[in-house]
C-alpha cells in the first residue's frame, strides 16, 4: 500500500507530496541505524534487534535456549504468567551512548535492579568508568563561543563584537561528541592529567538522581580552562580482565590496537565560561550528571565544601546556540573567511550600494555595512535568527543602520524594501534547513523569487556555483556500509539481508552527510567538476544533466564518490565546502572542516583486507530539477 507523505524540499524550499512505501520509514530507520558498525566492533557486547534476533538464534540453532522478549525492559513481568519465570541471575546489557548514559543506562538499570534481577546478580558489563581532562583549545572554543571579528576597512579597522548575553551563555545543552582522534594535538592545550571522574557497578542497584563527582588536581601548566574532553571505558568482568575503552589514542594502553567506532565516539563538553588557571594551584574538576546528561564545572574547592556549585543542567538562553550549531560557530569564527569575503566585497561595493542579504543567521550584513555601502537588507525567515540578529546589532550600535525583514524571501515586497531597487543580492549561501551540499542551492531560488527587486546591472554574489566530485577511499568510515556475515560464531547474515534490503529501498541511492575531516581518506580519482550553476540567470526551466567517468589514478578500494559545492564569490575568488587543497601524492585529503561533505556509498562496499584489484573506472550521471533539486548517481565499472 502507498501512502503520501509531506516534505520540505531543502533546496526549492517548497512542500512536496510524494508517495511512499507504507514501510518507508521502518526502512529508513534500518538502513540509517549503522548496526553493521557495532557489528565490525570487536571489543563490543552485541544485543541484535529483535526482529531478527528470533530468526538469527533459529538459525544458530538456540532456539530451546534463547528467548528473546520483543519489549523495552521496563515493560517485561517476571512470574509464572509472566514473560520471564523468575528473576535472573545474570544482566547482559549493551545500553550506552558516546556520553555512556544517553540512552537512557541509568533509569533502565535501576528499574532491571528493583524488577527483573536478584540482589547478588552478575552484571556484564560489571563497572564504567568516565574519564575527563581538561584543555585549552581555541579551536574547539570557537564551536561554542563568537568571537570579536576583525575588518580592515577603508577607515581602518572594525569589530564586530559579541552581545554580552552572548558571551555569557553556558551553551547548548547537548554533548558535542566527535572522533577525537582527529583533532590535531597541536589544536589544544593539555591543563590537566587524564582524570578518573567517577564509576558506575552495574552489579548493584544503580540510582537514576541527579548528582555531581569532584577530582582535585593540579594544573601542569598555565593557561584557560576552556573545554573538558572525556571518554569511558567498561570492565566487563568483575576482575577487570576484559575491557573495552573509548579512550583517544594519547590515554590508550595501546594505541597500535586501537577499535574504531562511529557509534561510541568521544565527548567534548564547553564549561560555562572560560576561566584562567595557574600551574601548581589546585582545583576541583566537578562532573555533574541527571538521568540522561552529563556537564562539567571548575571550582577553586570541592563541593562539599561548596554550597553554591550549579546543579543544573546548562541552557542557552541567548538564541545563538539555537540557530547555530557548533560546525556553524566555527564557520562564523573562521577568520580567514570573513577575510575571503571582505576582499570579495570589497570589490563590488559602491558606496551608493543598496544591498540584499539572504542567509540565515548570517554576519554579512555588518560586513557590508562597515564596508561603506549606502543601505542595507537582511531576510531573516525565523523568529530565532531574527532575535539573535537584533541583539548583535544592538551591541555593535547599528540597530537603526541595517533593516531586518522578518519573512520568507520569497514573499518580499517594494513596500519592505522601502522602494529600493537592490544593486547587490549577497548570501554566503547558508541556511539551517541545508543537509547535503547542494541543499544550499537554495540561493538560486530565492535569486529567481527577488529578481523583480533588482535594478539594472544588480551583481548576485556569489556569482555562481559548482558541483565537484571525487572517489576515496576510507580509512575506517567503511565499515558502516560493509556486511558483517558472521560475528563471535554467530552467523548474521540474515540482518546483512535485512539491511541491504533497507538500503536498496532508496538509501543506497542517495548521498549522505558526514563531516570527511573526522573521516580519513584517500583520494583514487582526481576531484571532477560535474556541473556549474550560473546565479547571475534565473534557475533555467529545464533540467540540467551531466555524466561521464572519473579514471581511477591510484591504487586502492574504491569505497566511494565524495561531492561538494564550491562558491565562486568573484571571478578570482571561490569558497570550497569539501576539498581545501590538492591531494598529497599519496591521496590524502584536506576537507573543510565547517561543512558536511556529501558521501555516495558504492554497492557492495569492499573490505580493506579484500584482495585489491577491481573497478577501474566510476561512472556517474548527475541531474538538476529545476523542481527537486541535485539527484547524483554514480556506480564502479572495470
């Protein structure tokens, strides 16, 4: 049966009816879930899900042995009319999340301690342990905080300041979890030794309250605390022989044997503010946590000592952290970018300008302002943008020197424009529905919808776009697409089918985002431009296409097509979302670490450790509807 489901299309920026499966989401929901992934873990306590877990012990032949309960563990009876005989003696569990009490591991062991186990039952696994360490990383910081930003101008130098509710903002309350690994060690300051924070014995009744931990240490050096980096590892025995570890390779007992995992990453958490510390003068790392959370606070004593320590969990209360996420901070805090689009500006403004921007939660307005042009426009669609804007032109006093317009672009006005026609239609492009790179082509629609508020001779910055693809292959990131077959003896093929079938729904053919910086790869192919978008033309009425071959130069498992957009502000100056720089003569690839670059997984997706040889070439057809948007599709060929 098909049913028909509403969809906002990111880059038209219209509502579209499409008829779906009955069961789209349930295959969306397998084919996104990377089980394959938890799977490849070989250090990983496995629970399949129960659909094919049934099927899977059949298979295995355990099914006088093992039976397994379709329900969440809070609604399972234990009696002899209930779905369990007697309470167990032993507690298999695998309930955590990158912060390790995400999903919920608290209140779920609590209820199985008081309802479905005995008191002196075994836990596997038995002990968790959170680990923390404190850094200073202006990198990092630059994901949480706005920071001053400087413009050279024909008057000299201008800054655009944070409002001061801005700047003393805790922050989004949600754990920014990462591959750590990735981040250079020349990007952050080591303050303090790697601290055990606190542990949790699965084997006795766990508490679901809040509560707060404290570790007193030394600071090794001087500096500002800024940000509290931390991971967990689980002993899953009561001896503490058999142990698996979320910890970055600098705290790994042997980095050479390291697991890699997407599905248990680490944690960077911001503290409210950042504070100096001095070497040698002690402090209290304090961990607070709730049912589900986890946040940090520094104190000069410990809590007990302390009646004022912030129990509650951190909020934004100052829009920001609401509009922007923490890639997005760091795009604003880039300055060599604000700097990019300043030399481009600066080459098109005249001091008679009427200026139009369109982005959301975009500072390009301050930019133009301070660069001399006579009026300028901003569209700020939500009601949150709108706010956040408002506040950092109070601060910066250009409350009456740029005019906000609350609405769609779509549904601009004369009367809004207060009857001027725009000499310069400026975006970066940005918008918050974007997902995948060309989502941002949303830019091309709105210049379409305003071009009746355009003068004569307008300039539409950017310029134009392109789409540029390459194929890679990954370091690790494969193993979210690769099969499993058999796992610690036990054969999954099964949920191998269950999966494939998910993805041959519609998954397998559509790209996805992940952010390449975290994810090394190497580059087989040179980077292609597939097709070019010209912004200074109303969006052509008819579809654009474009396909061909990437040869592949290097050797390797081609494991897939990488695509991203570049924007070419001016003739002699372009912004690339995914390739920064040409790739090392060994492949390796420098991508943009603000954006999300989009990934078309090849099927079958090749093991590493498979013999090389193979596909030769990657043939690919890349289509623009002037009414859906970007559709890519690309496949190996010998």
């Amino acid at each position: 049966m098909k049913i028909f489901c509403s969809r906002a299309n990111p880059t038209t920026g219209s509502v579209e009816w499409l008829e779906e499966d009955e069961h789209y989401d349930y295959h969306q929901e397998i084919a996104r879930s990377s089980y394959a992934d938890m799977l490849h873990d070989k250090d990983r306590v496995f629970k399949p899900m129960a659909d094919a877990a049934v099927k899977i012990v059949e298979k295995n032949g355990f099914s006088d042995k093992i039976l397994v309960i379709n329900k969440h563990s809070t609604e399972v009876t234990v009696g002899p009319e209930g779905d369990m005989p007697c309470r167990a003696n032993i507690l298999v569990t695998e309930l955590f999340d990158t912060e390790l009490i995400g999903e919920g591991a608290l209140p779920s062991y609590e209820h199985a301690h008081r309802h479905l186990v005995e008191e002196n039952c075994e836990a596997v696994p038995h002990r968790a342990t959170i680990y923390a360490q404190l850094v200073e990383s202006r990198r990092m910081w630059s994901w949480n905080k706005l920071f001053p930003i400087h413009l050279q101008t024909s008057l000299g130098e201008q800054v655009i300041v944070p409002p001061v509710d801005l700047e003393n903002c805790p922050g989004a309350p949600s754990v920014c979890d990462i591959q750590l690994n990735q981040v250079s060690p020349a990007d952050f300051t080591v303050l303090s030794d790697v601290l055990p924070m606190f542990s949790i014995d699965f084997s006795k009744q766990v508490s679901s309250s809040a509560a707060c931990h404290s570790r007193q240490f030394e600071p090794l050096t001087s500096g500002r605390a800024q940000v509290v980096l931390s991971w967990w590892d689980i002993e899953m025995d009561p001896e503490g022989k058999i142990r698996c570890t979320t910890a970055p390779f600098w705290a790994h007992s042997d980095p050479e044997e390291m697991q890699w995992r997407d599905h248990w990453m680490q944690c960077v958490y911001f503290l409210p503010q950042e504070e100096p510390v001095v070497q040698g003068s002690a402090l209290c790392l304090v961990a607070h946590h709730d049912d589900y959370c986890v946040w940090y606070s520094l104190q000069r004593t410990s809590p007990e000592k302390n009646e004022r320590v912030h129990q509650m969990r951190p909020v934004c209360d100052c829009q920001a952290h609401l509009l922007w996420n923490r890639p997005r901070f760091g795009e604003i805090n880039d300055q060599d970018r604000t700097d990019r689009y300043i030399q481009a500006l600066s080459t098109v403004l005249k001091p008679d300008s009427v200026c139009l921007c369109v982005s959301d939660g975009s500072l390009l307005s301050v930019l133009a302002h301070h660069l001399g042009v006579e009026q300028v426009f901003t569209v700020e669609s939500s009601a949150a943008s709108h706010k956040l804007l408002r506040k950092i032109f109070k601060a910066n006093h250009l409350e009456d020197k740029i005019n906000i317009i609350e609405k769609r672009p779509e549904l601009l006005t004369s009367e809004d424009l207060k009857s001027r026609k725009v000499s310069l239609l400026l975006g970066e492009p940005f918008f918050t529905t974007s997902l995948l790179p060309w989502h941002s082509l949303y830019f091309w629609y709105v210049r379409t919808a305003v071009d009746q508020h355009l003068g004569p001779g307008a300039v539409v910055m950017p310029q134009a776009a392109s789409l540029h693809a390459v194929v890679v292959e990954f370091r690790d990131l494969w193993r979210i697409r690769s099969p499993c077959g058999d796992c610690e003896g036990f054969d999954v093929h099964i949920m191998d089918d269950m999966i494939k079938r998910a993805l041959d729904f519609r998954e397998s053919r559509e790209a996805e985002p992940h952010p390449l910086w975290e994810y090394p790869c190497r580059s087989l192919s040179e980077p292609r431009q597939i097709l070019a978008f010209d912004f200074r033309q109303l969006v052509p009425p008819r579809p654009l296409c474009a396909e061909g071959t990437m040869e592949l130069r290097r050797p390797g498992r081609s494991h897939a097509a990488v695509l991203w957009m570049e924007y070419h502000l001016t003739p002699e100056c372009t912004l690339s979302t995914g390739l920064l720089e040409p790739a090392d003569p060994e492949g390796g690839c420098c991508w943009n670490p603000h954006c999300k670059q989009a990934v078309y997984f090849f099927s079958p997706v090749l093991d590493p450790r498979a013999p090389l040889g193979g596909p030769q070439m990657v043939s690919y057809v890349v289509e623009f509807h002037p009414g859906t948007g970007v559709w890519p599709q690309c496949c190996t060929s010998w």
